[in-house]
C-alpha cells in the first residue's frame, strides 16, 4: 500500500502556517519604524538611558533615573556647564557656622498634585529620605530640623559641615510630596509621571502649573536599556530620539549617519590607578619615586587612543580639566626611559634595562573589574609596560572591586570614581583620602594630606574652598599619591528633530528631559 | 502522591539551606549599595554600623532561623534596595518571564514537531539536511547575537517590530524567536531520531499492515512512543526558562526574574536572591513531578509497572 505523503505533509503545512499566523498577529503593534515626535499634533519625545530605577521611591531609588526624568528637583542644583551650585528649590541659604543653616524655600512652587511646596513639606521629604535611606543620612549629617515659617526651614547638622550644600544635590534628596498616597513620585519638575512602571517605561507630561517656564514637549516616554547596542538599535530603529551612552564602537558609523548627531563631552570621572600603601610591597609604594616610575610607565595618549576609541581626556591629577579647582598640570614624562630613571632614585637596582630589587625580579599584583570594560585593557596596558622593565604584574579581575580590594591582596588597582562632582570637592576627597574612607583602598594617611583635608572639611567660605580643593589636588599629583590616567567622555546620540538636549557630565546629578528639550 | 509531599518537604528545606548559605558563603553584602558608596563619602566605621544594624554580623544559625521562621510565614523580608516586600517584586517580575517562556515553549515545541517531523519523515533528504543545518546553526549561534541580528532585521531595516521592551504584544515576539531557535535544536533532533526509531518498530509495521492510515499511524502510535524523551528535555528546559533567560532578557529590556536577580546580585540583594532560589527551585519540583506523571499517560506500562510494584 502507498504512503501518503501529501497528509502528513499537508498537516505540518497547516501548523506552520499556524505559527507564521500568530507571529504576524502579534506584530500588530504600531512600529511604523519613526518616533513620535510631533505627528500626531502633540509633541511626544522617546528617551532611552542606561540604568533602570528600580523603585518608584525617589529616596530609595537606586539610580538618578528619577532625577533625569526632570520630574523632581532638589533644593539646590548643579549647573552642567559649569559644575556650579545654584539655587533651586531653596532661594537661598545662609550660615554663620556651617551647623546651623537657614533655607529659604522658593515660593510660589506647587507639587504635581497641586499642593504647595512649604517648609513643612520639605522637612518631612528630607525626613523620608533619611529614614528609607542610609546613603542619605551619611550624605546630609542632619541632625534636626526645624520649620521656622511656611517658607524657612532650619537645618542643624551634627558638626561643622560645609559639604551639607554639596550634598544636596544627591539624586536621593529630591523633594516630593511624601504625604501623597499614590505610588508615583509627586516632585515640582517641568514634567510629571503620567505612569511609571520602574520594570517598564515611564510616561512623562508636561507640568502646566510648573514654576520656572513651560516645557516644550507635551510628553515624554522614557525606558532604560543597560544595553548599549540595543539602544543604539532602538535608536536606529525609531524606537528612540535620543540615547545616552551610546556604545564606544558605534559612535563613529553613528556620527555618520544622517539625521543622528552624537554629542560627546568630557565626563566628571577619573580612571585612575590606585596604589596599596599598607600591602606586601607597601614600602616600595610609600616611595614617592617609585610612584613616579610606575606613572611613567603609563602612556595615557595610547589609553585614550588605543582603548577608549578617542573619546576620553587626559588627566594626571583628581581634578582634570579647566575647572575652579583644578590644578594646572605638571610635566609627566612618560616611557621606558623615563621610569627608570625613577626607579634607580627609588633605590632599585636597574641594569640592562631591567630592574630589581635585591637581585630579584619585582612581581606586582594589579586588581581590575569588567564593570567599566576599559579598566582590564589598561591594566593590560601597564603589565605590558612594566614587563619592558623587567616588572612582573599579575592582573586579578574582581567581581566586585570594593569588596575586593577591603581584602589588601593587591598592589595596584584600576578604578574609576567621580571626582569632578557637586560643585565642590568633599565627597570626592574624603571617600578617596580620608582616614577610614570606603574608597582610600589603598588605606594612604598622608599627615600632610591628612591635615589639608581636615582645614577643608572646616572651611565655611566656598572660594576658599576651592582654592583648598585645589591645592590638595596639586599636592596629590606632586605626590603622585595615585596615577590619574583619563577622563572617560559622556555621549548621547539623538535624532536632528531633536532641539535643546544637553549631555551631562555623569548620570548622577542632572536632568537630562528638560524643559528645554524639544522635537520637532 | 504522599511520598511526592515528603520528596516536596525535603527539597524545600534543601532550597532554604541552599538559598542561605549562598548569602553565607558569596562575597560582600548588600551594604555597600544601600550606602550608595559611588556617590556618597563614608566611612569603613559607618558601613561596620549599618552591618551590625541590620543583624549581618549575627551568628549563622541565628540569621538562618530568622530567615527560616519568615520563609515558612512566606515572608521573604523587604528588598534592601526598594524596601519593598521581596515578593511583590518578584511578583511584578514574574509575569513577564512566565509570558516568554510560556511563548518560547509553544514556538519551540512547534518548530520542534514540524522540522523534526520533516526531517524524519524524509529521512537522509534534502529537507533532513537542511533541518540538520538549522540545528547546528540554532545551537551554535549565541543567544545575545541572534538576538541584536534579529532586532537589526526586524526593528532596524524592517520597521516591523518593536527593539525592546513588552509594552506590547510585539514586543514579546523577537525574544521568542531567538531563545526559541537557541533552545529547538536538541529537541529537534530528539524528536527525529525517535520518530525514525519509532517508525520501524513492530507494532507499527503491524498497523501499517493492518491498512491504518499513515496519520493515524503517526499521531496514535509513532508520535506517541516518541514523546516521552522529549517530554522529559522539555520539562527540563521549561524550568531553566522559568529562571529567566537572562542574555535575553537583558538584550531585550525585559524586567523578567532573569534580570531581576542579577541585578539582585550585582547590588548584594540576598533577599531577592534566596526568594528566587526557593520559588524557582520548587516551581522546577513540579514541573519534574508533572513530566513524571505526563509519563503515564504517553506510555500506560509505566503506571501499570507501578502498580505491579505496589
């Protein structure tokens, strides 16, 4: 008897057709490939950042994806142009003392909901903040609030503590409606969440009622993706008109693709390399000299060039750049050469080329992490530097560098920190260089250091703080207490119907939807 | 069924050493992150002050009968990071991991019966090499890649489907598709070579010369003795999607449990890690004791040997 082949076949036909069916049925949605912008007579802009929120509670939140949404502000703000402080929810502020503060809170700004920003309001925000949060109790070292008038809050801190204006600028900070009972943060932004879904997206609206200006956007749809090629495809797609962080490889076809600028500018960051003070080798690291050849051996030129795809600046102390604070920067000489040089004043012993330590090779131990993919090459970069003068140097890749590093198993270690930060330069120094701060790694207590860093956290007067701020700065890179390599770019990338985006200098401490911001 | 309770009890009580001594023995804790160390200035001293706060420094036994007493009141604690209950996260994550691998199971199993069924069918063709093909490159291809290739194909060029994201029910097809093609493979090829096995079996030729039809034979017979291997794959893959294919997830913007408890580790959110570690653990116990039973009813001997035991 014949098979009958045409059945069978005939049967799985009718199942593929089934599943061709259902794919096309679901694509139904509308993809019809361009954004939103302005079609439907209400302008409507896409947005993808990096970092999801993953809570819809402002002071909890683990990202500043709330703060860029521009749906909240803080009591005081930080210019992206020129990294200064600014008045914002807070008039203005004064202090005899830098314990005792006055706020002047600005009148005639509404919540979301329509109530007013009072005093009392933004008492009981910070109270909120500092009971979900312990990152915010150690930023701000309230120790008492006291509403004087509906406009005039006093804040008492536990010490002197010029830093308390900085600090305010924290994302975690911003001042929200706490009485409201619904999940959506009621901030004073130019937009207000329509719907937030911290797994999803977040529908942003203009705020009618908004106190400094319209918003020129009606609507705002924001996601995250910590992909960078994805959102470089949504982008390409027409599922985004603007991407932060786009991925360094794509920035160069992106830049020529018409109708897609790429903006990219000097970020607040350091990639740094962090020397152990109290570790095996920790006499030659308290050398200054061979400090100096270890620097040397780094050709920062080549990171920038080699790792960063060009987008990055050099550095050679915290500050980099042309701010208040920073440092006019000291001749480094780099190469082979160079280091040498260094290291027979350190009291090695350098012959052929190659140096040693009483008779013996020197083998170093250099900790990276893959969290910022550029750290491993440098610290590829260095091993194979300092293989050319005969040093050994074994590269360990943590997980988790700050859990890592607490272990003192390390000699040298990539890293990467904001150091440009908050108008001034205390959260910086002290995480970095205070005794007992989470980031001082390499546990260094300069006395010198140690006693300029203390006269800073005490100084009242903000231009002599940033002249102390810089001073300090030299001294580091005098000392070349650690080896500042290169300041990683940010980079966005929009569409050219998008008008008045600005690339901040980090994700932490701006708005990136502004009222500014416009499709056309 | 009630030695299925006790096995269910034991690996319960396995699940919650496992989930606990994974906060034990993994490096750092959550900490770090709730001080917000990147952005904030602190110091060793109060990080060692929120430890002891929040009774991380306290005898093993004592955190494990804490963590113990609440798992058993089916209270997970609250999420260190959003200070929520660590259920109602996982709860809003769920979904969206069950909706891809519940479409990524339909797609496989389709894909997997009509190209394995070809490919038996036409055994040594052109058709079973080309399915041989699909197979290799399927398994080959990493998940991420076939991904990013399909969003540049049908996102990008085609206009066709959305990049990320579920908002829509477009948005749950591209993943489908690549976590379907990456895991098809092996069950295509199960599901060949024992249709092909199958198929010259006895009680076939019997059929077949009994003068029963050639689709009647397949879906009564071949088919069905062919099931049991891939029913026993499937059930295994359905519970590592059930744990959340986290490239996809991550590549696609889905906020399934994958992305959830990576994210979960990366911030040293134990609580979320050993919720997931429990539910997960168990929601695979029963999917295991469902393929078991599914067993009986492909093949009616293994009941029957049962039986004779009993």
């Amino acid at each position: 008897m014949p098979r009958r082949r045409p059945n069978f076949a005939r049967s799985l036909a009718v199942i593929l057709a089934l599943c061709v069916g259902l794919l096309t049925a679901c694509s139904g949605g509308d993809n019809s490939g361009s954004a939103a912008g302005a079609a439907d007579g209400e302008k409507t802009l896409r947005f993808v950042t990096v970092y999801p929120a993953n809570t819809t509670d402002a002071h909890l939140v683990h990202t500043a994806f709330i703060l860029n949404s521009g749906t909240v502000e803080t009591l005081v703000g930080l210019d992206p142009q020129t990294l200064e402080l600014y008045p914002w929810l807070a008039e203005s502020w004064e202090t005899d003392d830098a314990q005792n503060w006055t706020f002047h809170i600005r009148d005639g700004v509404n919540f979301h909901n329509g109530k007013p920003v009072t005093a009392e309001a933004v008492k009981a925000s910070l109270a909120h903040a500092m009971e979900v949060n312990p990152g915010v109790v150690a930023a701000l070292k309230i120790q008492d609030m006291e509403v004087v008038d509906d406009h005039t809050l006093k804040i008492t801190t536990e010490s002197v503590y010029p830093a308390l204006i900085s600090n305010l600028v924290h994302y975690n900070t911003v001042i929200t409606d706490v009485s409201d009972p619904g999940d959506l943060p009621i901030g004073t932004g130019a937009f207000a969440f329509e719907s937030f879904d911290p797994a999803g997206q977040a529908v942003l609206v203009r705020n009618t009622d908004y106190w400094d200006g319209q918003a020129k956007l009606d609507r705002v749809i924001m996601t995250a993706n910590e992909d960078s090629n994805s959102r470089v495809l949504a982008l390409r797609a027409g599922d985004a008109d603007v991407i932060y962080r786009p991925s360094l490889e794509a920035i160069e076809s992106l830049g020529n693709e018409s109708g897609i600028t790429v903006e990219s500018v000097p970020g607040t960051r350091v990639y740094h390399l962090q020397f152990n003070y109290t570790g095996e080798n920790a006499e030659l690291w308290n050398n200054r000299e061979f400090r100096k050849g270890m620097d040397a051996l780094m050709n920062r030129q080549d990171i920038i060039d080699g790792v960063m795809a060009g987008q990055g600046t050099l550095a050679y102390n915290p500050f980099p750049g042309d701010w208040p604070f920073s440092p006019t920067p000291l001749d480094h000489p780099s190469g082979t050469e160079a280091a040498l040089k260094h290291f027979e004043a350190a009291g090695l012993d350098v012959k052929d080329g190659k140096v040693t330590k009483d008779g013996q090779p020197l083998n170093l131990k250099i900790v990276t992490y893959i969290a910022r993919p550029e750290l491993p090459l440098i610290a590829q970069l260095m091993r194979d530097s300092a293989a050319q003068v005969g040093i050994n140097m074994d590269i360990q890749v943590a997980e988790n560098i700050d859990e890592y590093l607490p272990n003192n198993d390390f000699d040298v270690a990539t890293y990467s920190v904001l150091t440009i930060t908050r108008g001034d330069g205390a959260y910086f120094l002290n995480g970095a260089f205070g005794k007992g701060g989470a980031q001082n790694h390499g546990r260094l207590a300069d006395p010198e250091l140690l006693s300029m860093l203390d006269a800073y956290n005490t100084e009242i007067d903000p231009e002599a703080r940033t002249q102390q701020a810089k001073k300090i700065g030299e001294l580091i890179e005098e000392e070349q207490f650690n080896s500042y390599l290169v300041v990683p770019n940010e980079t966005a990338a929009y569409r050219d119907s998008v008008s008045g985006w600005l690339t901040p200098g980090n994700e932490f401490e701006f708005q990136m939807v502004t009222k500014d911001l416009d499709i056309a | 069924m009630i030695r299925w309770l006790l096995q269910g009890l034991g690996f319960f009580f396995v699940l919650t050493i496992i989930g606990f001594l994974i906060v034990q023995l993994a490096p750092g804790d959550a900490v770090l992150s709730m001080l917000k160390v990147d952005t904030v200035a602190v110091t060793d001293a109060e990080i060692e002050a929120l430890r002891e706060n929040l009774g991380l420094n306290d005898p093993a036994l004592q955190q494990y009968g804490r963590f113990l007493g609440g798992v058993l009141r089916g209270d997970f604690g609250n999420s260190l990071m959003t200070g929520k209950p660590v259920m109602t996260e996982l709860a809003k994550a769920f979904p969206y991991t069950l909706m891809l691998a519940g479409a990524t199971m339909v797609l496989a199993v389709v894909i997997t019966f009509v190209l394995g069924g070809l490919a038996a069918r036409f055994q040594g063709s052109l058709i079973d090499k080309a399915v041989g093909v699909f197979c290799t490159a399927g398994a080959a291809l990493p998940t991420f890649w076939f991904g990013l290739l399909l969003i540049d194909m049908f996102a990008v060029r085609l206009h066709l489907l959305p990049s990320s994201g579920m908002a829509t029910p477009a948005g749950l097809v591209l993943p489908t598709v690549a976590l379907a093609v990456a895991i098809a493979p092996p069950y295509i090829k199960i599901l060949r070579n024992s249709l092909i096995e199958a198929s010259g079996r006895e009680f076939v030729r019997a059929a077949r010369a009994r003068g029963v039809s050639e689709p009647v034979i397949f879906f009564k017979h071949t088919l069905r003795d062919s099931l049991i291997p891939l029913v026993t794959i499937l059930g295994v893959s359905l519970g590592s999607l059930l744990g959340g294919a986290v490239i996809v997830e991550v590549t696609f913007g889905i906020p399934g449990v994958g992305k959830l408890a990576v994210e979960a580790l990366a911030r040293r959110d134990y609580g979320v890690i050993q919720a997931f570690v429990i539910i997960v653990g168990m929601a695979i116990f029963v999917i295991n004791m469902l393929v078991d039973l599914s067993y009986r009813l492909l093949d009616p001997s293994i009941s029957l040997k049962g039986a004779e035991r009993v």
